[in-house]
C-alpha cells in the first residue's frame, strides 16, 4: 500500500453528514423544535449497475439543506441490502453514521481509492423524487462512490457528485429560523486519532494535522475533527456510547443570539452545544459563521 500522501483533491468539501434512525417523524419533530426546516419525505431509488433498472433502495430521507452542505436523516423502510446496513448501524447507536464528501472529479476519486488500498465498490447511481415550488415534482440525481463497511469503522464515508443542485438547494428549503447557514465541521470520536487521521488523509488526499488534541483534515469547505474519547468527554461533557462514533457536526449561524434562542445549550466559548435527543443521538455544535478554527483542549 502506498504510504505517501496522494495526489491533492482540492475540489473536495463536507457535502453532508446523515443520521440513521428507526423513527423519522421523532426526529423531525425533534428538528423542527430546534428551528430547522425540513424537506419532505423522499423515497431513495438506484441504480446498481451503469444502465441497470432503477430499483428502491428501501431507505428514505428528509434533509435540512443549508447554504452550504446538509444535513440528512436517514431510514430504512424496506428489505433491502441497503437498509440492512442501516438496520445493523442503528443497532450499534442511533445518530450520524455517514459523511459524504462533495466532489466534481469521481473517477479521480474512484481512482485514488484503488491506488490507497480502499477497494472501492462500483460507483452507484442515486435518485430521489423532490417537491418543486411549481405543481410538477423533479428528479435529484447523485453519483455515490463507496467504499466496503470494513473499509472505514467509523460509518459509511462516501463520496457524492451533485448532478441537479437546483433540485437539492431550493430557496425554500435553506431559510431557517435558527439562522443557521452551513456544515462546517464532523466531530470524529476514536481511539486511536493520529491513525484515523493519517487513514482519512489517503482516502481524501489531503493532508492531516494536529491541532491541540485533536487530529484534523480540512477540506474546501468543512473540516473533520477526530479526537479520543477522553477528549471529548472532557470538552463536551458527553459519554461516548461506543467506540468509534461520529458524535456529531458542528453548523455556522449568521446571528448567534438567535440561534441560542432558538435551540439553548452550552456555551462553550462562542459555541452553543446542543445534546440531542434520543431520536437523532450526538450533539450539535453551533458557531458564528467564520469563526476561527475549533481546537478541543
């Protein structure tokens, strides 16, 4: 395996981040009272193969869609393979279980993994119906480039190419009365930080670095954390229900005094943190928009 750091990806961002859980509507109403809008409910289709039938992919989302990435909530609704590994994911805990990296290049992508030693599975082709402001609904539509489950402990950790961002990104949906504006951050939880770190950089091919104590990878727009479990519990107060766990993201805001009437929580500096309820599991962490750069100490 290659142990240099690869070919810089420098078009890539924090796309989006996904809960999986059991009970949608719990956590949209748990959203909804923290000052989110959320789509509707969206049933996922794909393609398995390039020019294969469209099938169900027995998962179905809702989204909060910010000016800058989104946030998911993700659930099984069939019997498929596909919401098997969202069943078996939610067994392990409730709460974010994905992070998807937002890309223009996926062949490159696809081939960087190869060269890295991920293996990864033949690009999938994603499409959902979404509501439209005018009568008729539209047809988002994704290109997924995955890895295998064992490829990365820490949850299914993707690549997503946009090809309808008009559809994603509707006016509508990225108001919010929290006021908030964007996904800035992943809070990764592991044992082993300096490894995670180091793994994550060859599968995105950027570089990673320390930053207090804590491990960090910064992309075009976003940046991964990934901190011990004693780091966290110190910082955040938080019992970490496993090992590894992705506890949570944190989001910008472009007025903070709403923001904190809005959804409350602990000020830890200049961020609101915000331990969220059963349904959705993790925390959220609130910021001002261009803050300086979060470092757990």
């Amino acid at each position: 395996m290659n142990t240099a750091i690869p070919t810089p990806a420098p078009h890539l961002t924090l796309d989006h981040i996904a809960h999986f859980l059991p009970d949608i509507d719990a956590a949209s109403a748990a959203l909804m009272r923290l000052g989110f809008t959320l789509t509707p409910f969206s049933a996922q289709s794909h393609r398995l193969e390039p020019g294969g039938p469209l099938v169900p992919a027995g998962t179905g989302n809702r989204c909060i869609m910010l000016q800058n990435g989104y946030v998911e909530i993700l659930t099984p609704t069939l019997d498929t393979n596909n919401a098997a590994q969202l069943r078996s994911a939610i067994a392990r805990y409730t709460g974010v279980h994905l992070i998807a990296f937002g890309t223009q290049a996926p062949a490159a992508d696809y081939a960087r993994l190869e060269t890295e030693g991920f293996s990864p599975l033949p690009p999938v082709a994603l499409q959902r119906q979404v509501s439209t402001e005018s009568s008729a609904d539209a047809t988002a539509r994704f290109t997924v480039v995955r890895v295998p489950p064992t490829a990365m402990a820490e949850g299914r950790i993707q690549y997503c190419q946009h090809h309808t961002p008009d559809v994603v990104w509707q006016s509508r949906w990225t108001r919010h009365p929290n006021h908030a504006t964007g996904l800035a951050g992943v809070l990764v939880c592991v044992a082993d930080p300096p490894e995670a770190a180091h793994r994550y950089s060859r599968f995105t091919g950027l570089p990673a670095r320390q930053c207090g104590e804590t491990w960090q990878i910064e992309t075009q727009r976003g940046q991964l954390f990934f901190s011990s479990p004693m780091a966290l519990q110190k910082w955040l107060g938080i019992t970490v229900p496993t090992q590894p766990w992705i506890a949570g993201y944190i989001i910008d805001s472009d007025n903070m005094a709403a923001t904190r009437a809005a959804v409350g929580g602990q000020m830890i500096g200049e961020r609101a943190c915000v331990h969220l309820p059963a349904a959705l599991g993790g925390v959220m962490i609130f910021q001002p928009g261009g803050l300086k750069p979060l470092e757990i100490v």
